[in-house]
C-alpha cells in the first residue's frame, strides 16, 4: 500500500487538496475514531456519518485502525471535481502524529 502526503493550497486559507485530482472542494462525510490503550487488544469504534447516524463498537481486530498500537482516526471525504472517496488518517505513531491520506490507486 502506498500512503499519500496531504497537500495544502496555501492561496485558499490553507484548504486541504484532493489527493487525486488536487482541487479544493473536499467535503467530509464520515468520521471514524479508533480508541485504544497502549497495545491493547480490543479497540473502540465510534463512528459519525453525515450527522445522522452514531455507533460504538468494541472490536477486537485492530485492522481497520491506521495505528497499529494506539489511538487513530480517520475522515473520510469525497470530492466535488472527481470520484474520491478515500480518508485521511491522523495516526498515533511512537510519540509522534502521523497525517496521510489512505491508498487512492
Ligand atoms: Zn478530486
């Protein structure tokens, strides 16, 4: 898998650029945050989806989280201009916090 770098277009109030087609018009539509204590095995997913829907789950596979060993959270976006739908992942990584979106290939 490769990880993409988040790219900022400083002329328009440092929006976020679509990884795919580099436009600013972005729209979030789903946040999923990943908690868990230090290499634990069971992991929390709360997810909110445009507004109106909530859950929290206890799972026990930790594959979905972009942190192998802590906390992660991932917003998913769509874009106006092309057909994205991928996430951008904040990610803690061994005291530091990693920002990438997911593959778009
Ligand atoms: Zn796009």
């Amino acid at each position: 898998m490769e990880l993409c770098i988040v790219h900022y277009n400083n002329e328009l109030n440092g929006s976020i650029q679509c990884p795919k087609c580099h436009c600013g018009n972005l729209h979030h539509v789903k946040v999923e945050i990943f908690s868990r204590q230090e290499d634990k095995g069971e992991v929390f997913n709360t997810v909110f989806s445009k507004g109106t829907q909530i859950s929290i789950d206890k799972i026990l596979e930790a594959s979905d989280n972009p942190s192998s060993r802590r906390e992660g959270l991932k917003i998913w976006f769509t874009c106006e201009n092309c057909d994205l739908y991928s996430a951008l992942n904040v990610v803690q990584h061994k005291g530091e916090t990693l920002l990438y979106w997911d593959d778009i290939s």
